[in-house]
C-alpha cells in the first residue's frame, strides 16, 4: 500500500506501542496500603490532589482486575505471603510500586519483624522514596511509570517470560555472614 | 438490626454443619488497613468472629530500647498515623513526667492546640471512611479537604507535613510564628460550615442511619470491664475524659465539655466524635488568642533539653550541652524509676510504661494502645450481626493497624 | 480508710511494698498473693478498669534479682484514682494466674505478654501467640533477643517476573 493512499485521520503505529500507550494511560491500581503510606495514598486519590487527573483513579481492592500494585507502608513478615499470593494473583501485564521508605528499604524499622525492602520478594518496578512520600511525589511516580509502560513492552506481553533472575538485592543470609566472621576469627587466631 | 441472642444461642456450637466460614482481610478496603477476622456465618448473620492481628507488626517496642527518648518520637508518630503528633506529646509527656520536667505556658498552649487539632483530624478521618464504607463519598472528601488544611498548619509548624516529629523533651523542635497562628485563625473560621453541611448530608441521612442505628451495642459496664476509653466509651455512657480526671498540658484551665452519650451504638460514637470536634475547635479558640508569651523550651540549666541554636553557637556551655545532649555514648543522667502516664488520645487512653535505667533511653518503653484494647470487644459486640455490620462496627472503632499491632 | 491502709490492713503478713513516684502509687506484691489482693482490689475497692497489663524483662538491668516483673495498672472509674501494682516471676518456668476472670480486658493483654515475653498464665481461656506468626519461637521483647531477628524476616521465597 502506498503511503499516499492513507488518509489524514489514520495513524500508523505497530501493534506493540499502541497497546503499551493504551496500558500507560488506564492504570488499575491495587492499593496494598498497610500503614502510614496508605493514608497519603488516601489523599492521593481525594480531593486537592486528586490522581484522577492522569487516569490512575481507579483503585480495584481485587487483585484479578488491577495491573499495578502499589505497595504502601511497611510489610511485616507476617504479611509478607499475603502480598505476595496477591501479587501472584494479578493478571498479567502487571507492574508494581514500593511507595515509602519502608516498602523500598525496611525505612526506620530495621527490626526483626519488618521485611527490609518488598524487592527482594516480589519484582518492583519503581520505588518512589519519603517517609510518607507526599502526594505529588507519588504522582510523579506513577507519570514516570507510565513512560516507562509507554517505551518498551509487547502486546503479548512475552518480555516478562524471559526475567527469571530476581532483579532486588540479594536476600540477606544470616548464616552466611556468620559462617563468614567466623572464618575471620580462626584466622585472626592463625596468625 | 440485630436479632435477640436467645434466639441463636445454640448456634455457639462451632461444628453446625450449615454454618460458614468466611476470611475477611487481611487486604480488605473496608478494614483500611491490615486487619482480619474469620467469620464464622449462618447465612447473613455472623455467629462467631476471631480476629488475627499482628499483620504490621513491626517492633515499635523493641525499637524504643534501643533509641533515646528525643529520637523514639519519630517512631512513636508512625503509630497512630492519623493524629500522629498526639502520639508525640503522649510520649514525651510520660518521658517529661519520668524526668520530672516542667514545660514552659507557651509550650503548654502550643501542644495543646496540636492535640486538639490532632483529635479533629483523627475524627474527621474516622467519620468520613465511616461514612464511605457505608456508601457516602461525599462526607469522605468534604473532611479531607479539612485534614489538608491541618497538614498545611501543622508542616508550617514543623516543616513536614504528615510524620512531624516535631516535639521534644522539654519543648518543641521550633517555636510558631504569626503565620501559623492566621492559619489556625482561618482554619477554625472555615470549619464550622464544613462541619454542619457534613452535619446536613449524614447526620438524618435516611440510609446511613438505617446502617448504624442500634448496631454494635456496648454496654458501659462491658466498657469498663474491657478497659474501653476514648469516645467508644463516652458513646455508651462512661464519663471519663483524662482532659478532665487527670488534667495534663493547659486542658485544666480552659472550658469545655466532656460529651458522652447514652445509646452505645455505632450512631452514638458517630455523634459523639461529631460533637467532640467542635468542642475542640472550642478549646483552639480558647488556646490560640491566649497564647502566653515567652520561651517555648524550658530553661537549658535541665540536663535532658537540646538547648537553643544561638547558644549552641555563641556559648561554651551551649555547646558543651548540645554535645552531651546529642552524642549517643554521652547522654545525661535520669531517675532510676519506672511510671506510667497517659494522655486522652483521640481513640481514647493512651499511655506508656517506661523504665529508665539511668540512661537517656527507655529501658523499656510500653505503649498502652486503645485501638488494641478497642480491637478485643469486637468479638463480642459483632455477635448476632448481619455480615455488612462488620464494615459499620469495624468503623466506628476505629482500629488503627500500626497502633494495634506496634 | 485509704487503700493503702485496707489492704495492709487486709494482708498484714503479705509483705506488700508501698511506694511512690510523681503521681504513680505504687504496691509490689508477690505473685503468691497477687490474685488476693486483686481480687479485693476489685471487688471491695471498686478498681473496675484494668487499664494496662504489661511485663518487663529484667535481664540486664542493674541490681535487680528477678527476671520478669509483670505490671498492672488499675483504675477506680469513680473516683479516678489509679494503682500501679508490681509483681516479679522469674525462669524457668514464669507463670502468673489470669486475671481475666476480673476483668476481661486481661484477655488480649495477657495473650501479648505471651506471645512477646513468653509468660503464661494459668486459667486464660485461649493463651495463643497473637501478634508474632503462629510459627515463631522466640520471644521477642526479652533482653537476650536481638534487635534485628535472627534472620526471620529474610526467611520467604523470592519472586520473579516469569513467576505467576
Ligand atoms: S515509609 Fe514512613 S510513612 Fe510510609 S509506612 Fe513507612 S513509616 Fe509509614
């Protein structure tokens, strides 16, 4: 077909970027707000801020019709297999952001009940940082992920298949450390 | 409503076989955070209900033994999250007590008017997520353009708009200024209206009544008997305000009522927050034309206060104490005691426990939580409900996760 | 007559310990007695509000010789007066009797002292851990527990992107 016979109304794209623009511009938000973060996220959504303005208003407390999940507040690890059967049971194209300090790091609470950071369980796509990030700062988030959806992706979504390395830090091994000052002490002793 | 008790008494018997088990939470928009119950239903009508808890609990305790008395405040306004300053001037009102430190006038009317503003925005996020689990989003965002407005009060205050931590032992972090005190004027002027139309959409609101009216019955001698505090308790008739019994910060010279209900029900601890509001706004009228003059800390001579910038600056003494103050191997000396105080939080009593061993941190540092205590009577008020009272009864009391579980 | 006179009056042999601390009156009792008193506490003196339960691990403190002490708060809803009574138990075996028969706020309370200091106490009707996963052992809020866990908290399966 000649590029004549094309009539001014009609764009040409290829399947793949129709269907990312079509993914970045109706996001379904899961809101996993456990904690402080989940009240900003609150106002987020209500009046003032209002995240309706760039069409990610839709919060779906049901896993199975959202497609990005927003971890807010802090995860214990008695919550922890929880998040991640819901995360398990978000259909695919699905993204996720770890909105606050601790959902990124484990933030002030670095004790023994707190998950230090939900990357190093589940994938994450955009840490938005602040303890609680202010609401702009979680719009600034989600505009930022909705350029990231627009550039790169396929319509069958194939690229996520081939990601089987986990992509947070490295889980961090208890044991092994020890073993590890252990093994410096004998040789301290050695020499 | 709820039906008699008599009528399903034999229905107790956990292994019915038509009855149902249900899972509720702990991802549940209606529990807004991370609650769940296991339900155990005959149809529509809830026979039994367990709560588990401890789904955000994140060392809150532990954490207090390990960070002195100026830095736990951070973590203690992450516990109550939507008053989170009262959290602050409950702690540092037991740590003060501990220490045997007196605060300022002006620092007295200051957190007063914090607390107050704080109780106001507890309630108004209460009644509104009330409000919107039974169907009415309006109420829901009329009160959060209010709670917007005490963030902008309170972040010119402290510079942080949500996790202040803005008080400290002896004092605040920094004194007020004239901006500050015109916009609590503004707030207080614009509240009134916003509150009666709020008044106007629920109050004899046809369907919200229907969905609180006569559910989640408390009696006040359960409420004793369970250690219920707070507006759940005065909703069923308990007169007990710490404002009042046990007067703390400037509460003993300003006038105000204790409002207290009789009803018991879920439409009684509405109305009573409802009116507990204006009442505080009454209380910040009272506080912010009268605010004394003079120095917000109290005098750097006390061992434990973070002295003044400009000392710190021009003066061996200052700066001698700011090193003491500040370094974590330094530290002043403090009673060897234990004590318990408490303050009226929004939700009701909240106390702690602290042990000091003579060091600048808590050798333990208990919180008593209401939301916790509050959490224990579910079981029993749910009882013989349908299955949408839960929304309604899980709301009006208000169960904040992070205070629940610490 | 005070309380303080009733209950010396009541236990004349118990050895209670009266002090006080700002406006903390305090009473230590021994957990031998402590239901007695309570008991009296409650029913002649009308503390009808058990306003805090909580428990303290002594393991490090200077110049104690208990390990756990056990703390309650009592109020007297009409007159506003409030008591802070003290008791002490100690390993291996820590046990105090419930008090949830007096007042049901104890159910929750107990079951957090429990869970988080490994106290039992006899006669609670559902002593279960509460705030910690059923799963846990350890005792969280004792001295000799570690702030950061002993690696609990890194111990779950990783997800990736091809998963699920
Ligand atoms: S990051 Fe801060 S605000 Fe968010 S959940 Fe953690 S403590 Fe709360």
């Amino acid at each position: 077909m000649a590029m004549k016979d094309v009539p001014d109304n009609v764009f040409m794209t290829s399947l793949d970027a129709a269907a990312s623009w079509a993914r970045a511009n109706s996001l379904w938000p899961m809101p996993f707000a456990t904690a402080c973060c989940g009240i900003e996220l609150m106002a987020t959504a209500s009046s003032r801020f209002d995240l309706a303005r760039f069409g990610a208003e839709v919060m779906r407390f049901s896993p199975r019709q959202c497609d990005l999940m927003i971890v807010a507040g802090r995860v214990a690890m008695k919550m922890l297999p929880v998040l991640q059967r819901i995360w398990l049971q978000m259909p695919e194209p699905k993204w996720c952001i770890s909105m606050g300090a601790c959902a990124c790091t484990g933030g002030v609470f670095d004790t023994y009940a707190v998950v230090q950071g939900v990357d190093r369980f589940i994938p994450v796509d955009l840490y938005v940082p602040g303890c609680p990030p202010r609401p702009e700062q979680l719009m600034a988030g989600i505009i930022a992920l909705q350029d990231k959806i627009k550039h790169g992706g396929t319509l069958n979504g194939t690229e996520f298949g081939k990601r089987t390395q986990p992509t947070g830090p490295a889980p961090y091994d208890l044991d092994e450390l020890i073993r590890i000052r252990e093994a410096n002490e004998k040789l301290v002793a050695l020499n | 409503m709820p039906f008699e008790v008599s009528e399903l008494a034999e229905m107790d018997a956990p292994d019915k076989e038509y009855l149902w088990t249900l899972n509720f939470g702990p991802q549940h928009p209606a529990t807004h955070t991370t609650l769940r119950l296991i339900l155990t239903l005959d149809g529509e009508t809830v026979v039994n209900a367990v709560p588990h808890i401890g789904y955000l609990h994140s060392g809150f305790e532990k954490l207090g033994e390990h960070l002195d008395f100026n830095q736990y405040v951070t973590i203690v306004d992450r516990m109550n999250y939507i008053s989170p300053l009262h959290n602050e001037i409950s702690w540092h009102h037991a740590v003060e007590k501990l220490l045997g430190i007196e605060l300022t006038p002006r620092c007295k009317y200051l957190r007063t008017i914090l607390a107050e503003l704080m109780r106001i925005q507890d309630h108004l996020l209460n009644t509104g997520t009330c409000a919107l689990d039974l169907g009415g989003f309006t109420a829901f965002l009329y009160f959060f353009q209010q709670r917007e407005l005490i963030y902008d009060i309170v972040e010119t205050a402290s510079g942080q708009r949500f996790h202040t931590s803005y008080t400290r032992v002896g004092g605040v972090a920094f004194d007020v200024n004239n901006a500050w005190v015109d916009k609590v004027r503004s707030f207080v002027k614009g509240f009134g209206p916003v509150h009666a139309e709020v008044h106007r959409l629920l109050t004899r609101n046809r369907i919200f009544i229907e969905r609180v009216k006569g559910i989640g019955y408390l009696s006040a001698e359960d409420c004793i008997n369970m250690g219920v505090t707070g507006p759940l308790a005065r909703a069923s008739g308990v007169l007990r305000d710490l404002r009042k019994d046990e007067p703390y910060l400037a509460y003993a010279d300003l006038d105000f009522k204790v409002i207290a209900a009789k009803d018991g029900d879920c439409y009684a601890r509405y109305l009573v927050r409802m009116q507990e509001m204006l009442e505080s706004i009454k209380i910040i009228e009272q506080c912010i034309e009268n605010i004394p003059a003079g120095p917000v800390n109290v005098d750097a001579g006390t061992k434990a206060v973070i002295p003044a910038k400009p000392s710190v600056y021009r003066s061996i003494e200052g700066l001698i104490q700011h090193f003491e103050v500040m370094m974590p191997n330094r530290g002043f000396p403090t009673p060897k005691e234990e004590i318990y105080a408490a303050t009226e939080s929004p939700n009701g009593e909240l106390g702690y426990y602290i042990v000091g061993d003579g060091s600048p941190r808590a050798y333990r540092a208990r919180t008593r939580p209401p939301s916790y205590i509050h959490f224990a009577v579910f079981p029993q008020i749910i009882k013989n409900h349908q299955l949408s009272d839960v929304v309604a009864v899980l709301g009006s009391l208000n169960i904040i996760a992070a205070e629940l579980d610490r | 007559m005070s309380t303080e006179e009733a209950l010396k009056s009541q236990f004349p042999q118990a050895g209670l310990v009266f002090s006080q601390f700002r406006d903390n009156h305090r009473i230590g009792v021994p957990a031998a007695q402590l239901m007695d008193i309570l008991t009296f506490l409650k029913n002649v003196h009308h503390f009808d509000m058990l306003a805090e339960l909580t428990a303290v691990d002594y393991l490090e403190y200077e110049g104690s010789k208990d390990r756990f002490g056990v703390v309650y708060v009592l109020v007297n809803t009409q007159s506003g007066e409030r008591l802070v009574l003290k008791t002490h138990v100690n390993d291996p075996d820590p046990v105090l009797p419930s008090v949830y028969p007096l007042w049901k706020a104890a159910d929750w309370l107990e079951r957090e002292v429990f869970d988080m200091f490994g106290i039992s106490f006899s006669g609670h009707p559902d002593l279960r851990r509460i705030l910690s996963p059923d799963e846990f052992t350890a005792f969280p809020l004792r001295k000799d527990y570690p702030l950061k866990g002993r690696g609990e908290r890194h111990n779950f399966p990783v997800l990736t992107r091809s998963d699920g």
